[in-house]
C-alpha cells in the first residue's frame, strides 16, 4: 500500500474523516450566531452535558499529554503533577463556577473594570492576551511536535503547525463559542480514545506492568519524584496546587466557559467534572509516557545537555508511530489534531477581551455586529501571534510554566477582590509590580532579557539583586511560595494603608455577586436613584440589584468583617465534600496502578 508522509491511505483517510466531520458541525452551528453575545457565550444556553464536554475538550490539549509522557519519562510518575497541578483545586471548582456564573459578565477584563476601574482592566487584559498567546503556542507545539513524531519527521513540527492553525481557525471565526461547544462533543470522544488507546497497544510490547516494573527502577513508579528532582518532587507538588489555585480564577477562558452556562448548576457541573474526566485521563499520559521510556530509552540516552525537555517531548509521537497499526494510527493523528481544537476556545476568549476590554474603550457606540467582525479578525490576529511564539519556543514545558506564572500574578487580585470589600487599585498595583520584579529577580533568564533593550538595564539590576541575596539559588518551589506570599501581603498591607473604595463601586458589584442566578426578582432595586456606577449596570441587561436586600444571602458576621462570602447550602457543601472524594479515588487508583505488577 502507498504511503504518504509516512501514513499509509487508510490513516489518510481517518484524519480527512474527522475534519470533514468536525468542520461540517463547526459551520452549521454558526447559523446561530447573531451578536457578540453568541459569539463569545454561546447566548448563556448551555446545558450540563455540553459543559461537560466542553471544558474537557477547553481544558485537555494535544500538548498536556505529550508535556505528561515526556516529564514521566525524566522523572517517572511524578511528571504527572505538571496537569495534576489543579487536582486539589478542582473541588474548589465547584465553588468558584457559581462566583463567575453570579457575575454576570462576558470576560474577566469586565470584572477587573467593574471591581477596580479601568486602569486595571487594560493592565489585566495585557496580560490575559499574553497567556493566551503562550497557551495557543503550546497546544500548536505540543500537537506538531507529536504529529512529527508520529510520522517519522517527514512532516516537520512547522509544518504541522501553521497546517493546524488554519484548519481549526476557520470555523471559529465564524462560529466562535457556539461552535467550539458543539464541536468539542465530538472531540471530547476524541480525546479520550487518545488518552487511552497507547496504553494497552504499549504495555503489549514491553510485558505488561510486570514487564514495565522489570525494565524501570523501583523510584519511576513513585507518585512523587525524589527529593532534590527539579520538578514532580513534593515541593514542586505543593506550590503548583498553590500557583494551580490561585491562578484558576485569573485566566481568561474560566469565565467565557462558566458565564455560558444556562444557570449556577450547569457552570459548576461542566467546570467540575470535565476537569475530573482530565484528571482521569492524565493517569493514562503517564503510563505512556513509562511506556515509551521503557522502548525506546536511546531518546533520553542520547539527548544532548540540556535537551532532555525537547527529546523526551517527542516519545508521545514515536509511540504513536510505533505503538499501533494502520489505520489506527490515522486516527490518533486525528485525535491529536482535536485535542488542537480546543484552543478554539481560547481564541474566542482572545477575541472578546481584545474587543470589549481595548478596542470598544476606542470605537464606542458601533454596531453590536461591528465588535462581532472585530471580534473574529481579532481572533485570527492572536492565533498568528501565536504561531510565531510555537515556532521560536524551546520545548512545550517552557512555554507551559511561562503561562502559569503570569497568569498567576492575577489571581490575588480576583480572589481578595470577590471576598475583601477593602481590596482596592492601589493594592492590586502593588502586588502586581511586586510578583513581577520578584519573578524577574529569582527566575528570569539574562540571555532573555538581553533581547528586550528597553527592560535590559533595569532587569540585570534586579537580576544582579537575586544573585547577591541568593534567591535565584533557591528552588523553584519555595520562589513560588515567596512570591505568591508577597503578592497577597502586599495587596493586603497597601490595601488597608490607602483609601477603601467607594460604597458606591461596591454595593452594586456585591449585589450581584451574593444573588444567585434565576433570584434576582427577589432583590430587585425598585427605584435606582441617581447616575449608577457601572458596576450596577455591566452585563446586567437591565437588571438592577438592591445590595441591602442582596446580604440576606451572606454570612453576617463576617459582613461585619468586611467580608463579603455568600452563605453555602447543603447543595454547595455536598458537592464540595463529594468532589474531595473523587480526588482520594484518583490518588488511590493511581497508587494501584503504580504497584500492579510489581
């Protein structure tokens, strides 16, 4: 039989199938995008099912499972914890899912305009568009790196790349989240065949986990790496979940997937359990990425100094090519290209903080369907940008922690911001410039800094700082910590020592977010008096809410405090209890896993 690139018709075939399919669905779902609203969520009509598979296919890419097999590899099942970072956080979710819902806005630029002005509004979505930029260039250089693999290096990591960008983009920037969520269904199966399939086609090969425990020593299969391991030791596990949870609540995508949702419940099921499947699907990456170790240990063996990331990077596509016969390998090829897909989601979310958080500050009082062309060139404008970062990024890990670490620098300002009424601007500058000088100081590289003359003078103070002090000496884990301590002390400290925010800033915007969605009619201001902050009126369609009605749903002691959380029903604390259940069940299954065969 013909080959072509390596794949034989048949796997030809199976990749032309899922992009016939996937396209076709992507289209006609976009019919029913009429405003930006549509657009960017989805009209707020999503069900519990579709937010399942929605934020499993927004939250799983092709890059996590090639970034999972190839750090389990370096370090054995301890690599797991660059995507179980959020394992503790994910009960959380079932909290923080009704918070974003309750909100009622389309980004999370709109939060930071609404809570904090507008200086922080376009100082967040700088920074929200600079991840999304670094998240869209992992997911481009994790699948085209595994796509290279997988066929031999005859179709180069670039050339999967800019192949991939095109296909996905088109019909998102017709559709945006409406065809993303629909689409995601038929990746989110998908996805999983691709989590899945490699692992039983592998441990045939090696002798089955007998076989894996004979090839490997006795310390891969601990779910923590060694002490003193730069990554996946308890350290590292630690201020991950800590990075992992705060940071949560700050990238962009959390709101668009939460806000779409029909009420409180479906956001929080959809944001829970589709992260739980991934949680699930990530034990299948590990053992791959054993696997892979086990048959071919000459990549690593072989890896130049220095070059362990990237070479052990490419074992995820040498075990497709491998692992699997004709025709199946087309369709893992095929899965890879979905798990591609779901930076669609991403775009959209790229597109509405460009338009709504910068463009309509500049162009106001257009057509709702001028942002929404906006909105879609806006898009095709990041997934460019993004392309340029996949091509000059050294390894998908790097490109991964970047994004962690400066979306991080956010989250102390959404979280004290939802719960602390004495929170204000000054303090989030503060905490700010802060994390960034303490980042540079502890972790940026020189040579880096040497390619940005505006910055490079002032960075190699702060760099030459770090090396007198020696905190760039200490591990990266107990920086983490330090930094998100000093984060949040400065916020806290700047906050109390400057003027509180007006009353009438925050009574509107705590109205809103101690009413739960579907009982506005209950707290409902009858006779608005006067001009309305912003904050009352954002995103509201008109709705307006009566603070003084509003804290019957909060805790009232702690009102007293100047806290401001809304009281928990037996709904609340059952999901949250039955969620850290499922987080001991992962943990337990992956130990069996881990000792089966031993």
């Amino acid at each position: 039989m013909p080959t072509f690139f390596s794949l034989k018709l048949i796997d030809l075939a199976a990749i032309a199938g899922y992009f016939a399919a996937v396209m076709a669905l992507g289209f006609w779902v976009s019919r029913r995008v009429k405003n930006e609203t549509d657009f960017f969520l989805g009209g707020r009509k999503f069900g519990k099912g579709l937010l399942v598979m929605h934020w499993l296919c927004t939250g799983t890419h092709s890059d996590m499972a090639v970034q999972v097999a190839g750090a389990s590899a370096r370090v054995g099942l301890g690599g797991i914890w660059y995507q179980w970072m959020w394992l503790f956080s994910t009960p959380f979710y079932w909290l923080i899912a009704p918070v974003m819902r309750r909100l009622r806005v389309i980004t999370t630029g709109d939060f930071f305009r609404i809570r904090y002005g507008r200086g922080l509004e376009m100082m967040y979505s700088l920074v929200a568009l600079v991840y999304v930029a670094l998240s869209i260039a992992v997911l481009l250089r994790g699948a085209g790196a595994a796509i290279s693999g997988a066929t031999g290096g005859e179709i180069p990591t670039e050339t999967s790349v800019i192949v991939l960008s095109i296909l996905f983009s088109t019909y998102i920037m017709a559709g945006g989240l409406v065809a993303a969520a629909y689409t995601d269904f038929l990746q989110g199966l998908l996805i999983i065949v691709l989590s899945v399939l490699l692992v039983p086609a592998g441990l045939s090969l090696v002798g089955g986990f007998a076989g894996l425990h004979e090839s490997l020593d006795a310390g891969m299969f601990a779910i923590t790496a060694p002490a003193g391991a730069k990554e996946g030791n308890a350290g590292f596990v630690i201020s991950m979940s800590l990075l992992g949870l705060v940071g949560i609540v700050a990238q962009p995508h959390v709101m668009s997937a939460t806000g779409s949702g029909k009420t409180e419940t479906e956001a929080r099921v959809g944001m829970c359990y589709g992260n739980f499947i991934k949680r699930l699907l990530t034990i299948a990456w590990a053992f791959t990425g054993l696997i892979a170790l086990t048959q071919f240990p000459d990549v690593l063996a072989e890896a130049a100094p220095g070059e362990a990331d990237a070479a052990s990077e490419r074992l995820f596509g040498r075990a497709i090519r491998e692992f699997l016969p004709d025709g199946w390998r087309g369709l893992m090829i095929a899965c890879l290209i979905a798990g591609v897909t779901s930076a669609e989601t991403i775009m959209v979310v790229a597109a509405a903080i460009f338009t709504r958080n910068f463009y309509a500050h500049l162009a106001r009082d257009k057509s709702s369907r001028h942002y929404l062309w906006v909105g879609r060139l806006a898009s095709a404008a990041m997934l460019a940008f993004s392309v340029w970062l996949a091509f000059y990024a050294g390894s998908v890990t790097v490109l991964f922690v970047s994004s962690v670490q400066v979306i991080g620098l956010l989250g102390p300002a959404f979280w004290l911001g939802v719960t602390w009424r004495r929170a204000n601007a000054i303090g989030v500058w503060a905490s700010f410039i802060g994390g960034i000088l303490l980042w540079t100081m502890m972790s940026l590289d020189p040579k880096t800094l040497a390619q940005v003359p505006g910055l490079r003078e002032a960075g190699s103070w702060l760099i030459g700082i770090g090396d007198v002090s020696g905190l760039r000496e200490w591990p990266e884990p107990a920086q983490i910590v330090l930094r998100l301590a000093v984060q949040f002390g400065l916020l806290f400290v700047v906050s109390l020592l400057t003027p509180a925010p007006r009353a009438s800033r925050l009574d509107p915007f705590f109205a809103r977010l101690l009413t739960p969605v579907g009982r506005e009619d209950e707290v409902r201001l009858e006779t608005p008096g006067g001009t309305l902050a912003e904050s009352a009126t954002l995103g509201m369609e008109g709705v307006l809410l009566d603070y003084d009605k509003a804290c019957k749903f909060a805790y009232q002691p702690l009102r007293r405090l100047g806290i401001e959380i809304p009281r928990m029903t037996w709904f609340d604390w059952a999901g949250f209890v039955a969620a850290w259940v499922l987080v001991g069940g992962l943990i337990v299954f992956l130990l069996w896993l881990a000792r089966l065969g031993a």
